[in-house]
C-alpha cells in the first residue's frame, strides 16, 4: 500500500509540473460538444456504477477539440524522477478530439469548489478510473480526461480496447495525435472546467462556481473477499494485495483541498524504513509487513503478510505485479499475536483514532474499515 500511494503522490507532482509548464504558453479554448448522449452501449466509458442521484450528483460526457502543441526534450535532458523535466514545443499545432467525463453535484450548494482533474490511467492498455462512493462524492467535482492516445485508439493491434473499439458509433470521431500532445490537450481540458472558464451554454460544470483545481491520478486497489461474499477477484492473479490504500487517498484528497482552501498544510508521515543491502530494500518485520511509511488499521494491527509486487501466474495476469500479493495469517499465527477476539477488536479501534488523529485516513471512512475487519475476525480467534 505505501509504495503504491508513493507512486500516486510522485505521479501527482509529476502532472503538476507539466500542467505548469503548459499553462505558461496559453492555447485557444478547444470546441466543446456535448452533453454526449447514444452509442451502441448506450452510456459513456467508465461511467460510475453506483447511484448518483442518491449522493446528489450527476454525470455528462463531452468531447473537446482544438489545436495541441506537441512537446519534446531538449537536446541532451531527459525524464526524472521528480517531473522537473527541460522541455520545449516541438513547434508545429495539430488537431485532435478527445473527452471528458464530468461527474459533479447537482446544486451548487453541495460543491465544495474544488474540481480534481484525473488524468485517465491507460497502464492495462484501456482507461481506468471512475468515481465510487468516498471522497469524490463528498463535495468534490470529477473530471476524467482522456488525455493519452492508447485511451483512445487502444494499443495497436487485435486486441485494442480504446474507446473507439469498445464504442465505435459514440467515440469513432475523436482523434489523437501523440502522447507528445497530451500535456496541452490536458491544459486545455482544465480551461474548460476552470473558474475563469469561458461561458457556454453547454458548460460541463453546469455554471457550479469553481474556485479551484487538483490534477491527480489513482492505481489498483483490489477488495478483500470476505466471508459469506460471492465476490470473485481477477482471474489469473495469485493472491493480490486486499490492503487498500483508498482511505489514506481520500484523506490526501481532503489535506489537498484544505490546502488550497485556507493555506493549511497537509501532515508528513514518517518514510518507509529503506536499509542498503545490495542496493535499496525495504525493512520488514518478522511477518514480512513493511516498517515505517502510512499505517492504517489493516497494517497497524496486521492479519496478513502484505507486498507491494506481485507474481505473475502461467498464462495469467501480464499486470499481476501492479496487483501486490497477501497471505492471511494462520490460526496458529493470529492467536500468537492476539489474545482473543476482543483484544484485536480494542487495538483495532486504537489504531483507527491513531490514523485519524494523524491526518492518514478520514473519520468518515471508520465505520466501514472497522465492519470489514470485524466481519473477516469473527470466529478466528
């Protein structure tokens, strides 16, 4: 979990840095048609799943275009770790149509102002990233971009699953050029949504009043099969990482918002114990449970081995590494550690005020962690 919400945070600083930098060379507002409606599967790509009336918000798709710059790096630079990368214009603006998906509160009573700009991920070869219920329905606007070309024509070949091929009659006009376009077709996409956007009477925020904007981004979190569940995980994965890091995301999403809001500062938590032997590994326990870093309630009080990398399996999941490994702990090992249930359950409790009393996870999020972990304990004690 610590090392995939590092990634998302490095990630973050990363768009950031290129956001910025686009910003600098204004470009034309792009043409936005929508909201887009038909197609053959009759809803928008990744559209959220669950009720959103019930939350109070709804959902619209909308397709911009324009003309991008492409960018490059300048003659002997190249990618960093820490997005501080010495780019230039490759010179030359070229057409392209992507979209946007807006998933936003009906009444501007219940918008907080802050629209997250997520950069749809395209790792499994076709987007991911959508709203569920946490965070993002608690005030927030979300905006998905297809920013990258594989989200959009797919990786070449048979098996291409853009959104050109999982919907040709309702995205078989978008066109992308290059990824080397997608920062400013990305910049252009937060004009569109911005406070000082300009008026339309097709706006994507419905004139909701924005008073700022976070780029972001998110990885895998795989749920835990819980007894008396008929949930199914994916095929071809070896026992993925169930320790979701989504609750410590959610609390970043708030600090960042707070942040923005009233200058407030997010905590720092302590680093992940790295010790050099033949090069940087991570510090463990007896259990094989990383030390240091972000510990939420399902790693403070452990009844698992967890791992960040996973194991590919013959002829499974060419993305098992994103996907983590986890073994739960035996009988044998959860009564070592724990007296009886009712221990777990009070050390449990501690370590959910810990985390919110840290900054790490939201009290909102409590009640849900604690029914989990209490479902998955019962009658192993």
């Amino acid at each position: 979990m610590t090392s995939q919400l590092k990634t998302t945070l490095i990630t973050t600083l990363i768009l950031l840095a290129v956001h910025s930098y686009c910003d600098a060379d204004p470009r034309q507002n792009p043409v936005v048609t929508g909201p887009i409606t038909g197609g053959k599967q009759g809803k928008p790509f990744s559209a959220p799943t669950l009720d959103l009336a019930e939350y109070g918000y709804r959902m619209a798709e909308y397709f911009i275009e324009g003309k991008a710059s492409g960018f490059e790096f300048k003659p002997g630079t190249e990618k960093t770790p820490d997005g501080r990368w010495q780019v230039r214009s490759k010179g030359e603006e070229i057409p392209y149509k992507t979209r946007i998906l807006v998933v936003r509160p009906i009444e501007q009573d219940d918008f907080n102002g802050t629209v997250v700009l997520h950069w749809q991920n395209v790792t499994a070869g076709y987007e991911l990233g959508s709203v569920g219920s946490g965070e993002y329905l608690r005030g927030y606007t979300w905006v998905g971009v297809s920013a990258q070309k594989i989200g959009v024509d797919g990786v070449p070949g048979p098996t291409a699953a853009g959104l050109r091929q999982w919907d040709p009659e309702r995205y078989g006009s978008l066109v992308h050029p290059g990824d080397a376009y997608s920062y400013d077709m990305y910049t252009q996409a937060a004009r569109v949504v911005a406070a000082d956007r300009t008026k339309r009477s097709n706006d994507p925020m419905a004139g909701l009043q924005v008073e700022r904007e976070i780029s972001g981004s998110s990885h895998v979190t795989v749920p835990r099969v819980l007894p008396g569940s008929e949930a199914s995980l994916q095929t071809g994965l070896e026992n993925p990482n169930w320790h979701s890091y989504t609750s410590a995301y959610d609390a970043a999403l708030r600090h960042m918002h707070i942040w923005l809001k009233d200058g407030t500062p997010p905590p720092i938590a302590e680093r992940i114990n790295v010790i050099q032997d033949n090069g940087p590994r991570i510090k463990t326990d007896k259990y094989g449970n990383a030390l240091g870093g972000i510990r939420l309630p399902d790693f403070a009080v452990p009844i698992a081995e967890h791992r960040g990398r996973g194991t590919r399996t013959p002829g499974g999941n060419r993305f098992s590494f994103l996907y983590g490994f986890a073994r739960d702990f035996t009988s044998e090992e959860l009564k070592a550690r724990y007296k009886n249930e009712k221990a777990f359950k009070a050390e449990y409790e501690q370590a959910i005020d810990v985390s919110i009393a840290e900054g790490v996870m939201l009290e909102e999020d409590a009640a849900l962690m604690r029914d989990r972990a209490f479902r998955w304990i019962k009658g192993r004690l």
